[in-house]
C-alpha cells in the first residue's frame, strides 16, 4: 500500500506540472513515463567475501522496480522517480525492502550551450572509476546537489561540468570539475576531472585529480590511458616515490575485430591507500567484488585483464545477442604477491527493445595471501578458504518500457 500511495502522489504531482506546462505553449510540452522492472536470482558462493567450507552459500532474488515521469516546458526539464528495493532469500525466506524517491531534479537550459541542473540526480565521468552511476547494483547512486554543464558547438572545444553535492546524513560534501575535448582529426578523446571530498564519517583526501586518453591506431586499433593522483594529509607512498599522494594508472588496448568480434587487454595499478571513493569498481575489478566493493581497505592492487565480446547467432533468444568473457589476474601493489584469478562469463540479449536479459557466472581463485588481507577469515582457516573456489551465478530479466503521455 505504501508503494502504491506513493507512485500516485508521484503521479498526481508530476501531472499537475504537465497540466501548467500545457495551458502556456503546448507544442512546447512533452511529458514521458517511464517504468523499469528488473527481477535477478543469485547464486552467492564467496560473493565480496571469500569464504571457507564451513559457510554455504545462498540462493537470492532482488528485484528493483521504478516509475519516473519527465516533462519538459520551453527550456525546462524536469524528472522525478521513485524505486522499491526488494531482497528474498535470507536463511528463513524473509524479505528486505525499501522505497524511495530516486531521481528528483530540474534543469534549464541557458545561453551558449549552458545547462542548470538542481536536485538529486545521476553523475557519472569517463569509465566512472572516480564518480559512477553504479547502475548494475540495486539501487543504483544518485547525489543530491546542483550541476553546471557547458558544451560546445565545436567537440574540439570540449564540453565543461562543475557539480557541488552532498550527503547530509554522512556529513559529507563532493566538488567536481570535468573537461571532455576531442583533439585531433581522428577526434581522440581528452578529459581532465578535479575530485574533492570533505567529510567528517568518510576518507577525506585533500583531492583528487587526473586525466584519460583514448587514441586511435589506425582503423581497428586504440590505446587508452588513465591516471589519478590523490592527495593525502600526513601520509606518504612508496609507489613512484611520490610523497603524501596515491595514484592509480590505467592503460588499455583494444582491437576491433570482423563480424562484431572485440578484444581488449589491460592492466590497472592502485598505489596502497589509494581509494576509488565513487567508483563503478564491480566493472573493473571483477564481478566477484572481491576488491573495494563493501570494505574500506585500501592497500592497493595490481590488475591484468584480457576481454573479449561477440555476437551469437541465436534469433530465438532476441536481438542483438552476445557473449563475453573477461579473465582477471590480481596482484598486490607493483606486481607484489598473487592474490587470485578470476574469470567472468556472460551472454545477454534483447527483445524489441524494452526486455534485455543477462546470464553470467564468475569464479574467483583465492591464494592465502588475499584471504589474510581481506581480513574476514580467522587464521586457522586461510588454507582452507584458498582451497575452495569462490563463485557468483546470476539470471536476470530487466523491462523498461517508456510511454509518451504527451
């Protein structure tokens, strides 16, 4: 019932907005509903935590359901949305949730190229190592705050955003500078992001800056780089000798092959203490989350990847089907001790547009030297948690129809 109550006060509210914005110019109003039911069973076996024998795994379902409408009168847009987070399974069959508004904002355009955006929204940069949307989790992240974006006419210019948020419940405020600029005539892509976190419960660096790179090596071929460095007070770093600063380095190479074919290998290196704070970190350090999802320790971390993604030829499971596989190789800082291997698998597909389902299992080999580190396994166990493989399976159904209202 509360659900309920809530998308109908959602939808009186965002009709009486529409209703306004028809009776001043009604070939300039638009207003969409969009709605999102997503339903996903997990096998979790060692999911974010190695375990040892004596801990079972267990079977799961979390379903994520949203409603959004989004309207748009002469320069002005707004949304607003509500989800329900809903988690079964547990050792007596009981259920977690929660509802909330998700999204809650206005924006305005303005001149040359300028838009306002105020109220809790998505922010996301680059491959969202830094600031990310984390939209493969449940609730996904939304950062209440305002957001100033300028773009350019011309790419080579680059488009510019400034955000300030905040977290009033963890104490917590978030600065953000972006720059995005093509170069070049292959349009080689250049940003440059400016982080800074103040908090009195959370890691509060003095900031933390870097760039990417993505450049073209002929008509298959790319390279691309990232690097960040963190400043922190009263510490210093081993890593590349840089006193009181973290960083983290990033290449990639990719190859783009016949008939849809992709590969990309990659390394990345965190310096210890170096912390994602935002980060999208399930993308990059294996779906496993054995690494900066759910724990505070940051000591640092040495990854080589190898990726590859394909078509199948399988009309009878949608359009547009593909698999994918990316295996993972983890070290400390520096190429330091092995800590695991883990291999990630999946197919997806989609069915006109509005239905996608995903399958994927990933296993995740743990030495002793991970498990110690983790910290959540006592001593006399570390052997046996390194002797049994970790492993997350996973189907999932997700269905975003959007209807125009008008």
């Amino acid at each position: 019932m509360t659900l309920t109550r809530n998308l109908i006060l959602l939808a009186t509210f965002q009709m009486a907005l529409g209703t306004i914005g028809f009776s001043q110019t009604p070939g300039d109003t638009t207003l969409t509903l969009d709605m999102q039911m997503r339903v996903r069973s997990e096998w979790r076996d060692g999911y974010k935590v190695a375990m040892d024998s004596e801990t079972p795994g267990e079977l799961v379902t979390v379903q994520r359901s949203r409603m959004a409408l989004k309207g748009k009168w002469k320069s002005f847009d707004y949304k607003l949305g509500a989800q329900d987070i809903r988690t079964f399974g547990g050792p007596a069959g009981e259920t977690q949730g929660t509802i909330g508004i998700s999204e809650a904002w206005w924006s305005t355009e303005m001149t040359n190229g300028m838009r306002l955006k105020v109220g809790r929204q998505e922010i996301k940069f680059d491959k969202e190592r830094i600031v990310g949307a984390v939209d493969w989790s449940n609730p996904g992240r939304f950062l209440d705050g305002v957001r100033w974006d300028r773009k350019k006419e011309d790419p080579s210019k680059g488009n510019t955003t400034v955000a300030v948020t905040w977290d009033e419940l963890r104490e917590t405020r978030r600065y953000m500078v972006y720059h995005r600029a093509m170069v070049g005539e292959k349009k080689n892509k250049l940003t440059f992001l400016f982080f800074d976190q103040e908090s009195e419960t959370e890691p509060s660096p003095n900031f933390t800056t870097g760039f990417t790179t993505r450049f073209q090596i002929g008509p298959r071929a790319w390279f691309a780089t990232e690097a960040y460095v963190q400043s922190w007070p009263e510490s210093s770093s081993a890593f590349l000798s840089l006193p009181n600063h973290k960083t983290m380095i990033i290449g990639d190479l990719g190859w783009n092959g016949d008939d849809g074919h992709k590969w990309q290998v990659g390394i990345d290196l965190l310096d210890e203490g170096f912390f994602p704070f935002l980060g999208t970190n399930h993308r990059h350090y294996g779906w496993m989350d054995q690494f900066y999802v759910g724990t505070t320790r940051t000591n640092g971390l040495t990854g080589l990847r190898l990726r590859h993604t394909g078509p199948l030829n399988l009309r009878l499971l949608g359009d547009k089907v593909s698999w994918g596989a990316t295996a993972h190789h983890f070290r400390a800082q520096a190429m330091g001790d092995l800590l695991g291997n883990e291999l990630d698998l999946w197919i997806t597909g989609n069915k006109d547009g509005a239905l996608t389902w995903h399958m994927g299992f990933s296993v995740f080999d743990a030495t002793e030297r991970h498990i110690e580190r983790q910290g959540d396994v006592s001593a006399d166990l570390w052997s046996d948690a390194a002797g049994r493989i970790q492993q997350w399976g996973w189907v999932s159904l997700n269905f975003t129809p959007s209807f125009v209202l008008k």
